[in-house]
C-alpha cells in the first residue's frame, strides 16, 4: 500500500477559528496567501475537502493560475488535480461547484451512499464505495494505489483535520495565522476533542505571507502496534538517509538505525561502521550511546532500513537480541535481509516470537536497498 503524503492546510484567527464561519464567511487569508494556496494546490495530485465544507463554503478547488496549469500540463499532468470529498451518508448537493468546474472528481462514500448518489452526480464522478463504514485509511490506499495520488492536499474542515491528525495519517499541517480576532463561540475550529498523538509536532518553517504567518509542523510520535503513522515513514526516512552514510563495504550491508521514544523524541541514531568500526552494525552503534536504564525504552520504536540481524558471527549478540534486551517492543523497517551474507535471516520473526511488534514498509525497499546496490544482483530482465 502506497499512502500519498497528507498535508492538512488551514487559515486560522488568533483565537484559533477557521474562516469558513457560514453566510457571513471572513476571510482570514490575504492576497498572497491565497497565492500560496494556489501554488501548493498545482503541486498536489489531489484536494480534499469533506461534505462539511461542500455543503458550508461551496467551494470550486481549482487552480487560478493560468501559468500553474500551463505548467501542469507541460509535465504530463492533467490541468487540474483529481478533486475529492468524502461522505458516509451520501448527502451531497448534485449542484454544487465543486462537480462542476474543473477536472477530475471522487467521492469516497458507504454502499448505502453510493445508492444515494446512483444517477444524482453527473456521470464523470467516480463515486468509490467502500462497504459499510468510510475507513481513513482505505481511503489513502485507494488513493495512492488506485489514482496514483501521491501528494494529497487537505483543506478541510475541522472534522476530516482531526480525524486525519488523530489517527497519525497527516504527513504535515500548515496553518496560516490571521492577525484578526474572530471572537464567535460557535466558529469553527480547525480540530475537536479527542486523543492525539503524544508529544511536540516539529516545526519546519515560519514565514510571513503578506500580513499572516504561515507555520509548517510534522508529527513526531511513532505509532502504536503494527499501523504504521506518518511519523513513522519520516523516521524510517531519516534511517534510509544514515544508510546512505556508511563507509562502504563489500563484506556488510549499509543500514541506518534510529531509536525514537513514544512521544517523538530522538534517542539515539547510528549506521554501520559508524566511528571506524569495521563490524558495528546500525541498530547496535544506536543503542550503544543509551543508557540501559532509561525508562523511555521500553515505549521507543526503533527504526531500522535493513531488518535487525537474527545470526552474526561478529558480536556476541545479534541486533535483533539487543533491541530485545533494552525493553524495546516496536520495530520498523524497510527491507527484509536477503541471504547475501546469511541465509535464511529472519530477525523479524525473532523478534516477533518475543512479543515484538515490527512494521514492514516496503515503499521504502528501494531507498533502503540503495547504497547496498553493489552487493546485490541485478534485477531479472522483463
């Protein structure tokens, strides 16, 4: 499964209010805001607003720019991204611009929505149903799977971000903070009550865009049990990138390791033959600069490109045994360890059997396999 990256964009007030405040709407944004929507709108393969937005703002989400679409165009792309909502119910209004101006358009509904939809939008609507719940992340999947949706841009409103959020499926949140007050109790926010994931989000950038400040942020709390997060693919990332920094070698795989706690802070990182050391591996120059007593271990995942060793001749002790030993129980990785150099390796399953819960992304395979490509045999001719 191939999930698109999610970002959630938002213009917020001062007291944290959304401006989609009904018939008598403020506009929070500027006129060069509205310009940087535009642009991140043309680098998007798709826009996502949900049926509350549709029905409140009725919104066209296109892409103002003559010379964005121009440029769309010229590298192969349609002239405007796929356009999306999503609807359990079904309840949506057949006359709203949305259907009507631009390119491409999906809904994401239930059986019985897509029954309610039958014949009502017009023919071009890919209506996707999707059984008798409207799951997240069935929905990505589609989407990345399906569509080739690969970057996916979310405007709203406040319950699709907070669904999104909770469930660690956004990538990145942008807001852009006006510098009014709205001031009414029943605005609304761009996120509800509920459980998020824990600790700080990190911040990538703050810039001002004419009069508001746009403010960039990530998750950084992995995920829990064997659903992986967002966060969860940027530090599996970061371990790809070690990988690419190991000396190389003839003898040894080049991984990247990085030990994460649960509410997102960085512990450790290493990679192979880290300092010099001709035999260290990834995962265990990682755990060497910890304390073994540090309570936050037992709640960390570690994040590996390559899976941890099952069998080595080396150490005493192979990777997978010593993530074990520290009290880990959450692993990530890219790539399953081939028999270049052992046969058979499963370190997946050594840890598994432990009570470990490991994480397989294999979108991430090829990044992972990248400095190794010298030890590997070349691919099967078609």
């Amino acid at each position: 499964m191939a999930h698109p990256y999610v970002l959630l964009s938002a213009a917020v007030s001062l007291d944290g209010f959304l401006d989609d405040t009904g018939p008598s709407r403020l506009l929070l944004s500027g006129p060069e805001d509205f310009d940087r929507v535009d642009e991140v709108r043309a680098g998007s393969d798709a826009i996502l607003v949900g049926a509350g937005t549709l029905r409140i703002d009725n919104p066209r989400l296109l892409v103002n720019s003559p010379e964005r679409r121009a440029a769309r165009v010229a590298a192969g792309l349609p002239e405007y991204p796929l356009k999306v909502t999503v609807s359990a119910s079904g309840d949506l209004d057949p006359d709203a611009q949305f259907w009507h101006t631009g390119g491409a358009k999906a809904v994401y509904t239930t059986d019985k929505g897509a029954e309610r939809l039958r014949g009502l939008l017009p023919e071009s609507v890919d209506v996707v149903a999707l059984g008798p719940d409207v799951e997240w992340r069935t929905v990505l999947d589609h989407l990345g799977d399906v569509k080739g949706v690969r970057r996916l841009m979310v405007e709203g409103g406040g319950r699709v971000h907070t669904q999104l959020l909770r469930q660690g499926l956004a990538d990145e949140l942008q807001l852009a903070v006006a510098p009014l007050f709205v001031g009414q109790a029943q605005a609304p926010r761009m996120f509800g009550p509920g459980d998020y994931p824990p600790g700080r989000m990190r911040l990538l950038e703050a810039r001002t865009v004419g009069d508001v400040v746009l403010l960039r942020y990530v998750p950084t709390a992995p995920g829990t049990g064997t659903l992986a997060s967002a966060a969860d693919r940027r530090w599996l990332e970061t371990a790809c990138e070690l990988a690419a920094q190991c000396p190389p070698s003839r003898t040894a795989f080049s991984v990247g390791a990085v030990v994460v706690a649960a509410d997102g802070t960085e512990l450790a990182r290493g990679h192979s033959r880290e300092e010099g050391d001709p035999v260290v591996h990834a995962e265990e120059a990682a755990l060497a600069k910890l304390d073994p007593e540090d309570p936050r271990l037992p709640g960390a995942t570690v994040y590996s490109s390559l899976e941890p060793c099952a069998r080595r001749s080396s150490r005493p002790a192979p990777c997978a045994r010593l993530i074990l030993d520290a009290g880990i129980r959450r692993v990530v990785t890219a790539w399953r360890e081939p028999d270049t150099f052992v046969r058979a390796a499963d370190g997946n399953a050594l840890l598994t059997a432990a009570g470990a819960e490991v994480v397989l992304l294999p979108e991430y395979e090829e990044r992972a396999k990248a400095p190794n490509a010298h030890l590997l045999p070349p691919p099967a001719r078609p």
